[in-house]
C-alpha cells in the first residue's frame, strides 16, 4: 500500500535492513509490509509483536517464526548465517542484564543481534545490589569486544561495568520499577550521568537499537581491519 | 524579634537543638536568633552559610567559629562534649563520599554530626567509576554502625554500599553534575529507586537531615540498650 | 534457570533474605524461584503479588500462603520465629497510616516487618486533616523505638510526627490521590522537603523497603547492645 | 505611553484597582504608569520592586513609600483609609506563616491587604515542625474570618490549619528550600493535594494575589450582609 | 474497623462533615464506615464512586442514592434542608463549566453543594472560544456572590471571569483534553498564573474541594453578618 | 571562518535570508558572520544582542543599527524597501501583546517583520484580566489578514482572538511571569491547548520564529493571487 | 440539552463551524449535539470517535458516515462542495507524514481539510531515517500552497521540510513512539525548538487543528486576493 | 590530599587514564589532583575550565597549556604521540555539529580526542536546517570510521546523519536553545527517540564522554583487528 514507503536500501547505505516497528500498526499493515519486503529478498523482521498480534500475522505470512521472550517476528532468508558473521565480521556481542524483569528487553538485544548474524553472549542477573554476582564474572567484562548493559530500578550497572570495562560500553534503561521510576525515566538519567566515560545510552527499553549499535561497532571494526590488513 | 518563634524544646522532644537554615533570612536576623538561643544556653548552630554572611554575623556574634567546607557557623556551649559522646550514646557515623565535588554535602553530614556529639568516619572519593576503591575499603562498610552515602552525578554509590553493609544506609544525593542531572534529580531518583533495600534518601544536598537522622538512629539504639540492659 | 542468579548469601552479607519482586516476572519464573530458594532453606518471600498471580503459584508450591491486603506470598520455614525476635533483637516497628486507603501499602511494610521476626505496632487513618487524631495518639509517636509513616495526598504526616518524635522516621509516600499528585510525587516532594530534621523516604508505595531499613535501625541497636554490654 | 492600557475601570468591574507589576518592566514604563494613575486619582501601587528600582522611581515619583520587606511601593491618595474598613466591609484577614524565610512572601500579602483597606493580623514562623507553635495559637485559627497561609519547603501548614479552621483557607507556597523544591514546586503540589477540603491555592511566592481572593472574601460577606440585612 | 478513624467532629470543628474518598477503598470498607456515619447520625456522602461500585454499595447500604453525572453517593438525614440554606446561611454559588465534558467535575461542585445545603446556579459550556456565550450570561458573573469556574483544554475561562466578576473566583482545572494538557497539568498551570488577581485555584478534577471552599465563604459571610448586625 | 556555513541562499529556498542568533556566539564570531552576509549583499541582521555585546559589534561593523526593545541589530542594505512591501506582497501582519512587559518578545517580532519588508500593526496591552480593552480593538482582530499575539503569564489571549478572528493566528508564549510559569511552560501549554482552533505555536519568547510564519503566510497568499489572476 | 451551547455563528465569526470534540462526552450527549446543529444546517461533524461509539452514534443519526482511519465522523449537507472549493478558495493543503504509525493524525488531518472544502495532496511515510524518500519527493515540498508536517518518535521532520519550503509549515507532533517520548513531548519539542524558522505548532496528535490553521491560510490568501484583484 | 582518591590504574583496566573534572572542585584541589598525576607520569587533563579558573592553576602549575573554545587545560608528557595514534589504533574520529553556538561541547570532544592521541576530522555548522550543507559533505558521513554528531536547539542532525552512515554515530545533545529547549532537555529527548537506529546518546554538552565513547569503539577495532590479523 501507499501508506509506507519501504526504505530497501537502507541495508546497503547503513549496514542493516529496515526493520518493522510494531506498535500504531494494524496486523493488515504489518502484514502488507513484510510481504512487499519477503519478495525484495530482505531479511524480514519485526519488533514489540504481542502475542495476539503474532496470531493474525502468521494467518497471513505463514513462514513467520516468534521469539516469544523477545517479542521479535522474523522471516530469515534460505541462506542467512543465522547466529553467525555477517560477511566475516568477527567479535561477540555480551549482553549483561540488571534482573529478571529486564529479560524481554535484553533479549531483544539478544534476538536482533543474532538474526542480524552476530554472536552473542547472554549474562543474566548480576544487578549492583550483589556486586558479587558481577565480579564473580569479572572476566566477561574484561574480555568483551563490546557490552550491552541491560538495566531497570536504578539502572546503576552501567556505569560499575564501565569502569571495569576496556571496551564500547551500550546502556539500555528498562521501564522496569515503580513509583519514582517514572516509566524508566530514573535509569535512564542515572545511564546519561554515568561517571564512567565511554557509555552510549540508547532509548528506555530500546534493546533493539542497542543491538544495531553494537552491530555498527563490530562492523566498524572489520573495515578498519580490511583496510589496516591490506595496508 | 517576632519574626521567629525559636523551638527552644525541639531538645527536649526530638534529642536535636533547633538549627538555623541560613537562606532566605538576612544577616540581621541570622544573628538575633543566634543571640537569642545563646542566652538560653542552646547550641547555636547555622547551616548555608555563605563566607560573605559569615563576616557580617561575625561582627554581631563574635565568638562564632566558621567551617568553611561546611559552610556551617556555630558557637558550641563551653561544657560542649565536642567529637564526643552525647550522654553516652555509642556508636560511630560513618561517611562516604563518591567524589571531590560532593565534598561540601558531604563535610555538612559530618560537622553536623560532630557539632551534635557524635563521632564521624569519613571515607572521601570513592565512587563507581573505579570500583576497587570502594571495595579495598570494604571493612568501613561491613564493620560500619550506620552509614551516610553522599554521590553526585548518577548517584549509584548507595545501592552498591547497601548490597555490602549490614546496617542502615542513608542516601544524600548532590547538585553536582550538569545537563540531565537536572540539578541532582537524577542521582535522587536513583537512590529512591534503589534495587538494594534498606536504604533512606534525604533532599537533595541535605548532609545536615543525613546527620540528624543517623543521629537518631545511633540514639535510638543507646535507649533500646538501656532498657533492654534494664530488664 | 539461567535467567535468575538468586543471592543466597544477602542474609549473610546484609542481614536480611533476598525478596522477589513480582512485577515483570511470568509466574512460572517466580515459581522457579521460590522452590530454589526454599530447598537452600531461606525464607520464601514476593511482594506485589496480584490474586490472579497468587492463583497460579499455588498450583506449584502448595505451601504458599498470601497476605491479601499487603499483596505478599511467604513459605515461612518451619522454625522460624513468626512475629517473634530475629535473634534477639528487641524494639517495636510502629507504622502510621494517614488514611484508609494507604492500606495496602502500610500493610506491605507490616507483613515484611513481621515475616523478618519484628514485633509491628499499627496505627491507622491518623493523617493531618483531623490532627486531634495524631494528638490523641502522642504516646504511640513518643515512645517509639523507630517510626515508618506512610501518607498519600499530600503526604504531609511524616514532617508532623517527626517534629514530636524522639527517634528515627521513615516516610513513604504512596500514590494515593488524583490529578496534581502526579502518581506519588506530591507526597514523594513533600516528604523529600520535610522542614522537621531526620526523615529518610523511600520510594513511591515502597512499604517493603521502609520495613527492611526500620529493620536494619533495630539490627544496628541490637549490635551496638552487644558490643557495649560486652565492654 | 501607547505600550500600556491601564485598565481604570477594574476598581468598579472587581472592587480592587490595577495594581503594577514591576518585573519586566523598566523603571521608566513603571514611573509613566504611576504618574497615569495618580493623575486620575487612583491607589498606586507596584511589587516586586527591588531597591535599586525603588531608588530610580524615587526620582521621578517623589511622594513614593517603600515598603522594603516586601518589596512593595505606593502612593496613597490624601482620603484614604490606611489600614482600615474600604466602605466599611468588616472583618480580619489572619496571615500565618511557617518560617523565618517565608516573611517576604507573608508581608507582601499582608501590605496589599492594608493598603486596599483591610486589617489584618499576622502570626509568623508556625510551622509544623514544631506543632505546637501552632497549637498555642489555635484560637487565632479558630476564630479567623479568613486566613492566608504561606509556607515554603515542603508546605504542610495549610493542610493542618485547614483542618483546625472554620472559615475558608488560602494557601500561599513559596520558593524558600531547596533540591526537591524544584523552586516552590513541592508546597504547590502539597497544597493542591491537601486532605482538607476547602483550600483555595495561588501561585508560588504570590502573595498578593492571596490578599486579593481575601479581600474579596471579606467584600462578598459585606454584599451579602448588606443585601440580608435590608430583606 | 480499625481501619479507618472517622473524624466525627469535623462538622463542629470546620462546618463540614467528613466525605468518604472512594479511590482505593473496597466497597466493603466504604459501606462499613457509611454505616458507622449514618449510626452517628451525620451526612454520608461519598465521591468518585464509579456505577459498578454504587451497584456494591446499594446492597449493603439500600437507602442510599446516586447522582450519575456527579459519581457522588449520599444518604441524607430525614431533616435536612436539601437545597435549602445550612442555618439560614444566604447567597446562592455560581458555577460555570468551559465545555460538556467537563460537566462531571462542575456536576461534583454542584451536589456536594446542594447536599451541604446551599443554593446553586449553573451555567454551562460558556468557554472562550466563543466569549459571546460568556457575554452574553454576563449579569450571572457580574451579580454573583462567589463563583466556581471549572476548565479544561487551556483552562483560560477563570482569567477572563475574574476579570469581569467583583466576588471570589474558585478555579477548577479538569483533565480533560489529551497531549500537551499531560492529565490536566495545563489547565491548572493557566489558572495558577492568572493574570487576574482574586482567584483561588484546587487541584484537578477537584469539583468537592471547589464546593467546600465555596461553602467556607458563604459561611464567612454569614458569621460576619451576625456579628456585625449584633454590633 | 570555518566555524560558521552561512546559508547564503535561504533567501532563494524559504523566501527569507539566514538571520545571525546571538545567544552563544562571541562578539568576533558574529562580527565576521556579518561582514561575510553584507559582502555578499545580504540583508544584515542578528537577535537577542544584549547592549553589551551591540557596543562591541558596533566597533567592528560601524554601519550597524540598533532596535534596543527589540534587541535586534541590522544592516540594511541601500536598496531596501524598509517597512514596505517585499516584491508587491500585500497585507499587515498584525500584532497583539497581553502585557507590558510582553514587549521585548512582541518588538522582536515587529522589527523582524518590517527588516523583512512587511507591514506592521502594533496593539500592545490588551490581555484577557480587562477583557473590554480587547472587545474594544475588535476590529483590528476581525479585519486583520494575520495575527500574532503574544502573551506570558497564563497566556490565555490566543484561545479567546483566535475565537474572534477570520484569519490565522500565530501564538507566543513569553518567559514573563513567576513561580508555576516554569519560565514560559505555562502559557506554552495553554497556547498548544486552546479550544480555538486556528492557532499556531510557536517557541517561548519566539518573536522572531513568529514573524517569519506570518511572513510566510502573506507571501503563500501573494504566490496564491498571482497563479490565480493568471488563470 | 443545556449541557451545550452550541456555537452556531463560528462560521461566520471565524469561517469555520463548530466541530464535535468526542472524549469525555456521552455518545448520547454527542448524538443530541448533532442533531441540534444537523437541525440548523451546519456542517456536522465529530472527531476522536472510536468503532464503538460510532455504533451507538449510528443508531441515533442514520445519515452518519465514519472514515475509520481518521475516526472522524460526518454528515456533510447535501450542497456541500465535497473535497472542492469553499467559496472559491484556491490553493492545496499538502501533507506529509513521518512513518505509518502516524497515519491516523495525518488523515484526521486530510479528512478535516476535506469536510471542510480544501483540496489535498498525501505523501506519507517520509521520515528523515531515510531521507531520500523525501529528496526524491521535493517538488512536492518546494511546490506547496501550504504544508502540514505530522511526525512522532523525535519529530525531526519539520526541521527538514521547513528548510527547503518556501511557504508556511504547520508541525503536529505525535504520541507515536515509546520510553523517552514521554506521550509525544519529545516531538513536541523538537518542533517547538526548530532551527529553521516559519514553523508553526499545534497540540500532540492534534490533525484536526492543523488542518484549520492551514485552511485559515488559504482563506486569508484568498481574502487578500479578493482585496488585490479589486484595487 | 585525602580529599581526592586518584584512579592511577583507570588507564590499564579502561584504555583512558582519569580525567579531572573541574566544576565544584577548588582551583586549589584541581592543581594538587594535577600534580599528583603529573608525578606519577599520567596525561593530566582537566574539563570545564573557565578561563578565570586557568589564570589560577596555571600560577601553581606552570607547564598547562589551556584550549579556551574547549574549555580544556593539559599537560601533556613529553613522549605522547600528540594528535598521533595511541599505540598504533587506527581509524578517525569525525565531528560534525549543527551550529556555531554548538563549537565549545564540539570542540571538547575533539580536543579530549586529540589529547587521547586519535586522529580528528572537524565538519562544524551543517545543522537541517540548510540541508544542502550536510548533503554537500555527504561523502564526510558515508566514509567515516565513528562520527560524533554535536547538535542543540530542537538536536535533529544526528537521526538524519544515521540515516546515511554506515558507522556507529554517538549523539551529543547541546544546551543550546532558550525556552522549550529546557536546558538541552528538547535535544536529548531527540536523540534518545531516534527514528534511525544505532546512535548512542551521552549527556547533554558532554563533548568529553562523546570523544572517550569514540576512542573505545575505535580501540575495539584495533583489538578485534590484532585478535584475527593473528588467526
Ligand atoms: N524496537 C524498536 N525501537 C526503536 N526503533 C525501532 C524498533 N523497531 C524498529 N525500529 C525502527 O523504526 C523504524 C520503522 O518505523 P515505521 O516506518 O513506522 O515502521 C525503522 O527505521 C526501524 O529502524
Ligand atoms: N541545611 C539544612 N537543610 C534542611 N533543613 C535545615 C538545614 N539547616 C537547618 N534546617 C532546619 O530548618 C529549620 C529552620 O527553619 P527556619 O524557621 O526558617 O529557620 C529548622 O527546623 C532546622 O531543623
Ligand atoms: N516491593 C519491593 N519494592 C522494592 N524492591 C523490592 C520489593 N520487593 C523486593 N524487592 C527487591 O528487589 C530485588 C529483586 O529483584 P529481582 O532480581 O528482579 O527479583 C531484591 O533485591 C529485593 O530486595
Ligand atoms: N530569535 C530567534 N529565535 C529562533 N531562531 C532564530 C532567532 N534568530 C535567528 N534564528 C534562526 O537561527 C538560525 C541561526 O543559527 P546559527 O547557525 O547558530 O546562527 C537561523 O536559521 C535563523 O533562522
Ligand atoms: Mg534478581
Ligand atoms: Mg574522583
Ligand atoms: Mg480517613
Ligand atoms: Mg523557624
Ligand atoms: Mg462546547
Ligand atoms: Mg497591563
Ligand atoms: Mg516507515
Ligand atoms: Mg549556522
């Protein structure tokens, strides 16, 4: 339909496809648009999909799987390197997350990433008021290529990650908590005061747009190794 | 003058002398009151005082002694036990800061507590960004009575402290910081939201309110032991 | 499962069992929890537990029982001293209600002051707008060991009572009211702003956090008892 | 000049004259604007007049007083009732106030009352941080005809006198505090929520407005006695 | 129950009885206290009662009626003088609503002041954006002897009233609108920052509080009277 | 320099040139953008100069003219057909202000206007307290072709000439006002709220902003009646 | 009823009739409006409606059509120039929107220009992530009579558009979005804020009142015709 | 002094060494932090410093060198690789920013950049409004290795540059504006809602975090690229 102008071409001008954002969008919409990209050959993919939205979709894009935790749909092309390296791109994305409650938003970091072909590591649960829990995996932080740092309530791990941490640091507040959170407003001013330096904060539940970050630092990193090697 | 209505029992009935919030009262009536709770034999004491106001009160009040850092004034009574022990109540406050710049909040908690009898640890200059800072000073917390945590910017060094400590945690959170700090609303919400409990939070810059409520908690106790040693 | 790293050793470390958080998590990941931590032999304690919610853990862990005003789930381990003195430790918790409708969340701070083993005196519906009702009751606030005082509206109560009280306040405003209440912030600012000296607030509705502190107040005397009835 | 249509008719429309408003304006517009309405015989009076504006207007407005706590200038015309009955309407207007640094706010209402005719009663520094400062004073609250309340920091005074009180209640927040204040926000929204019905609130710091509403009060009570008394 | 104190003597101490705030009580709960005010032979009357709650309440409570449009409930004692005059006290309140949608806010200001006794006068959907629907009524502001302006949207129609009105002006902001109103915040800011001095803001949605206050003047009014016609 | 990219053909694009914002510019930054503009025959013009920051332009641009209400500085080039008519567009862009004190925002507004060669029509004071002042200018209102009006305080002046008027009306809100103005918010949001519809917001204090639309608004009415006297 | 007042001489005051604002009022109350205005040969017509009440609205006023997607619903009288000319006026409202999620604001838009006689141009989804999309579509800006630019998320759309438009911009933003959009305040003050001038704001989501703000635009342009043609 | 706890090894676990923040500090604490480090063979740099501030530490610290438009004061050791490659990284860090207003936070990334020992590209004054001035320099966005996009006012430049580049973008949102830009609130709010994925968003105005984020991303190259040049 007219109502959406697909952008095809984003893939080849940023490194990453369109993806369908969910929400204000009828099934019939969502619908219409996957299928105009199935047939470009796009990698077809959408986020913030409930349940009840999952069941009218797949009436109609029957090839359609849901990743439930993640809220994520997606098609994957035949030969897509699911899980694996976009063109030899090489590093690992860790993924470290507050609490429980965070778990939908850190895995759809977690989802994104890997269906945009990059490996993941997942560290669930290590919140600030057990700091134990983070130092006991001390060695995760240190040897990351790049952290996504998942985080309601407080959201003050951030910025105990980055002072550890030797590389980009992603922060993502979630909405989770109460009262005087504010709908993730106190984690997401607590993540913009980090008083560790060299933290990215990406919008209150955006594991999405952390994880397309984190992809544009790994890639980032591979031309300048295909440029430095071939130097 | 009539302009104040000194609450010369506050003592009597809540364990702490009526103190003088400098602010918003000129020079002048700074020092009739002051005037005014030394002829009862009060402990004077001004918080807020700015070096200017101080060299104007001086003048109408001379035996006045000034604590820079803590912009507090006060004339202690001459059998003052002071850095000592108010009737015998046990216990030390112990206070830490996150940062240099949170000096001033922090210096107002501990001649607060000090000008009221208690005994003050302080421990400067060890927030998040550099973790092992805090935690090779591990013992002040876990051996502490009761603990005033004093943290600018994001403000995530109480939730980390009330993780370790086996005692009351009070949170001050400060001004310092720029931009989304919004004047020290970000590090209060993060301590109202903290993950960790047991943790209360005070006004924003409020190393005076710190002070009295760990005082009362260390009173609170020497009454309990009293009459527990009673039974 | 991974997606929970429980903190066995809070207790331990600070005095107080580790609590689930219901809010964000599915039931069966708060059930999973539960039978974890219950074969470690803690306490098994959630809060913000909805009927519906309860309903269906009780299909998985039959032992559970459910504080219906206070929305909390307990398994408490056979010898535990319900009510009674975790180890000794004396002292009373008394809670202020200002109005009925505080309820839940004054009960919320009851049932975990009771479930820790501390003995809670309540004292219900005595807010500012008819203060005879505070006044009548003046021993309560003048003879208490440590005070939480919860108040929506306007959350004026805990400036009131702090200014007649001789011991440590805790104040926890709720979201208890309607249009400029902002969901909490009103009480939250005035309880933040309180001109009465050694109040500590806690979050929005947050009666379990005000119960743990209150309880680490009571903790600490009982050490400082020790400690001194030892010298 | 053309920049300003002074509205002479308000004193006959609303019973009370144009009153000048000084910020924003330079001390010329303000001079022209006096001397316009001195010449047609009305009340002159402007606030918010800093003394270094008062020292300039003095120069063109020679007959001006200042009243320098609360930073109002006037020119009263030669017949005029100072600090009496306008066309007899009967009747006190009782001010209170909670602090010391609440008085700029509280003299600025209880100067516009006088100067538009009304007597009036102050009691200052009341606040319930020392309740019984206030209780000893009830008579002045219960026999009121109309009162104004001005209280900074986090505003209760007006929720307890309006539960004392039979007579309507005007609820002035002012700046004085800080931190959580967010400039006067704090009272303002303590006062909006206030648990006793019948509290009418104006703008932080204005306490002008507050004595006009009381004016009108008492204007409303003469209309309605003069019109009941003829039946 | 020990859940609620009912403060049986605000009638005596402030002219009006206590109302029942129905939010965030159970149905349960709000008949046992109706029950306990009618014993006691006072005025029951309880807001923000939505219909499925009365249908509770009316099976517990059988005489008790509903006003729809104004969710208020109320049992009025056999002698009361419903519409009439509460101790011959005179004058007639005047409300005026903006639009139709706020008519349930003007409705609560209107029954809770004819179930307190007095007269009222309404005058609907007279907003700004056609003033000649407000000129036109112009003898209704202009004769009135206290006014309730209830607004939502902008919230601009208490300015121009108390522009042209010689008697109190109670301002009502009302959370109807949608975006920039964010639930009423607009509507309430324009009528704190009235260009038009004399008018008495209450807090959004706030037609009971808008009464009582309306009620406190007339009753001002009226003890001004006896005491100047006894002079 | 290279600190600045002027956009020399704004004028070619959007119909009106780049205009220098003075706010966060050294006075040698401006200076050097200015001289580039006039050398390559531009019109000349820079905002919000403080007079300080005029006398120092004024040593390096001699040719420089000051509208000191306005706080407005331009260069006119010889040719300029100064409050006329740019290329034979009609009409009068007409401009009202609620207060005195409005002036600054209302001249930046005016001057910008006539710089950018429209005619102008100046109604100062006529805000909504003395709504009469406004019914009395009616006509300007009713036979404007556009209006701008701009209003601090509650800024409640658009809503009701927006009721008024046949023709597009241009909102600014100003930063005049106190207290729960939150410098500007609360007419902003009355002004985004108003119940007439027709209006356009513009930023606070934004005279300039406004200005441009208006002038837009003439010249799409000007492109309009060529095409059409065409046909 | 009396509950309304209906303003049947807006029209004439202001060209455009009154429209039916639906949230808040009872489907009832809508349906008497209608018929009321129906009765005297207005435009009817009633916007916010969602599918259900628009049922209950359909059984009342038969002759009543609904465009879904913009919820608006209408009975247009059968001499009315449908999607044509009113009275002549020339000119095209075109409007643009950001991405599909903002679809119903933009077509209340396009549907209230309609009803209302305005010809109109849609481009949709034509948001700055893919900024080719509008490049490729700028004939369709650089052409334009009058433009209505509807974007949620971070609004940036205006900015751009106004930058290359040689006529006026009407920016709504919209709720579309999540987290730090905070309801559409994020788009809301990106469009107040633009850097590229001639920008004029309405309400969050409000389609409706652009519309008539653009059609007020091309009503003056045709009144300024009418006075050109005729000197 | 005990004042300050220098983080000597934050170079070794991060790859940046500690930086002295400067406001809230003494000038007098700054200059012994700095020759602390100095001692110890660190860089030494220090933020936020007024030229005021400058004249003071350079009287105590001899060998500081100050860059006025960053606000940045350095001393750099004699064998640092200045505007070099720290240890061999490649890659380039480029900067673009809105406007000549935007340059000190600009300025301060680049210079904090520099001093890091990374190679900086500088793109100043390219804001949306005059999108041609960033089209023009297209090949700048699609060629760089990380770009930091520095933007005040309404803050759209770095959804419309991440709509083109195929990097990682960091976004710093500036205080640059007046009225509703609230401070920087209007861009950072932009920033965070971004239409286009993968920016990262820090603090308002903080150049510093924005240059620290930048060189970790290009640090995280350089050790992926030795990791698999090793393979
Ligand atoms: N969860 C998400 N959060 C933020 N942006 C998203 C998300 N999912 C998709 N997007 C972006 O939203 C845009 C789609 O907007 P639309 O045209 O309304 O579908 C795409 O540019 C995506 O890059
Ligand atoms: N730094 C401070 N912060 C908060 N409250 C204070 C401070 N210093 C003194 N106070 C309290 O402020 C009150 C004095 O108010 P006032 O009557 O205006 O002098 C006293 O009750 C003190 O307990
Ligand atoms: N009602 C409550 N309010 C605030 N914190 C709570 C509450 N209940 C439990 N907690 C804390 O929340 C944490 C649990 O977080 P999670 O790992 O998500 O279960 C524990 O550390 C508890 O101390
Ligand atoms: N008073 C003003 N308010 C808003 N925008 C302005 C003002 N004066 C000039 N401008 C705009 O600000 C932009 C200049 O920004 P800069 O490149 O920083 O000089 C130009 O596009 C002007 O159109
Ligand atoms: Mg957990
Ligand atoms: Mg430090
Ligand atoms: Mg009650
Ligand atoms: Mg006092
Ligand atoms: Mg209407
Ligand atoms: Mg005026
Ligand atoms: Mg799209
Ligand atoms: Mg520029």
């Amino acid at each position: 339909g007219d109502f959406a102008r697909i952008d095809h071409h984003r893939r080849l001008r940023t490194g990453f496809p369109e993806v369908i954002w969910g929400p204000g969008k009828t099934p019939d919409q969502i619908a219409q648009i996957m299928i105009a990209m199935r047939d470009r050959g796009s990698v077809v993919m959408a986020t913030r999909i409930e349940p009840e939205v999952y069941a009218k979709l797949q009436e109609k894009v029957p090839d359609l799987y849901y990743y439930a935790m993640a809220r994520i749909c997606a098609i994957t092309p035949p030969n897509f390197p699911s899980g694996g390296d976009p063109g030899g791109v090489g590093g690992v994305i860790s993924i470290l997350s507050a609490g429980t409650a965070d778990l939908p938003v850190a895995e759809e970091a977690a989802v994104t990433a890997e269906l945009s072909g990059f490996r993941v590591h997942r560290l669930w649960d290590v919140g600030v008021a057990g700091i134990h829990r983070l130092l006991n995996n001390r060695h995760v932080v240190e040897s990351a290529d790049v952290l996504i740092v998942v985080a309601g309530m407080e959201g003050a791990l951030p910025s105990v990650v980055a002072g550890l941490a030797d590389c980009p640091v992603i922060a993502v507040p979630t909405s989770i908590g109460y009262g005087a959170s504010f709908g993730g407003l106190a984690p997401l001013l607590t993540m913009l005061n980090s008083c560790a330096a060299g933290v990215g904060v990406v919008n209150i539940d955006n594991g999405f747009g952390a994880a397309v970050l984190a992809g544009q630092i790994l890639r980032a990193a591979h031309k300048l190794h295909l440029s430095q090697s071939s130097d």
